[in-house]
C-alpha cells in the first residue's frame, strides 16, 4: 500500500416487499365436474400440475397444486390448494319391478 486511506464505498440496496400469492381454499369436488383456479395477489401465476390460472379443467384424482406468483417487483412467492375429488355414489333402482295398472 502506498499510505492513501481509501475512500468507503456505498451502494444503494433496496428492498422490494413479498408480496403472498393467495391459491384460495382448498375444495372438495365430485368425479368429472370441471373447476377453475385462479390466484390472486401477484399478477403473474404459474400452477403446478400443468393447468393454467382461469383456465377451466377437470381434475381426475384428489391432488396438490402449487402455485408460483411473481410480483411487478420480481419477487416470489408460492401457496398451495387441496382439491379432492370424491367418487361419485353408485345409485341403483332395484330389481326391474311388473305391477299391474293401479296398483
């Protein structure tokens, strides 16, 4: 060194708030009906699962989707939504019946 003190350095950090990606509640539905998952709180959502946010679609088997938002700031953040899918109820009439008229 040649005796020079140095000079301090700054930086200007700033720090963005996390804004929480909201999946919603977790649902129960019946085989074959048709939901849609749609996050809020950051304006870019990305689901597991292969579906898309607002885009309708038919689970096939109970399931955990996650979901990643990304705020306008850049950050992440990642939630989670159960969607059980319940059997639908085997129904049955009977034995076919004869009656007679008025009976």
């Amino acid at each position: 060194m040649n005796g020079c003190p140095s000079q301090p350095a700054t930086t200007l950090v700033t720090v963005n708030p996390n804004i929480p990606v909201d999946a919603g509640p977790n649902i129960s539905i019946c085989q074959g009906e048709q939901i849609t998952l749609s996050a809020t709180g950051t304006p870019t959502n990305s689901w597991s699962g292969g579906i898309s946010d607002g885009i309708p679609f038919i689970p096939t088997q109970s399931t955990v989707y996650y979901v990643t938002g990304t705020s306008a700031n850049g950050c992440v953040t990642t939630d989670s939504i159960v969607v059980t899918v319940n059997a639908n109820p085997i129904i049955s009439a009977g034995d076919p019946q004869t009656v007679c008229i008025g009976q």
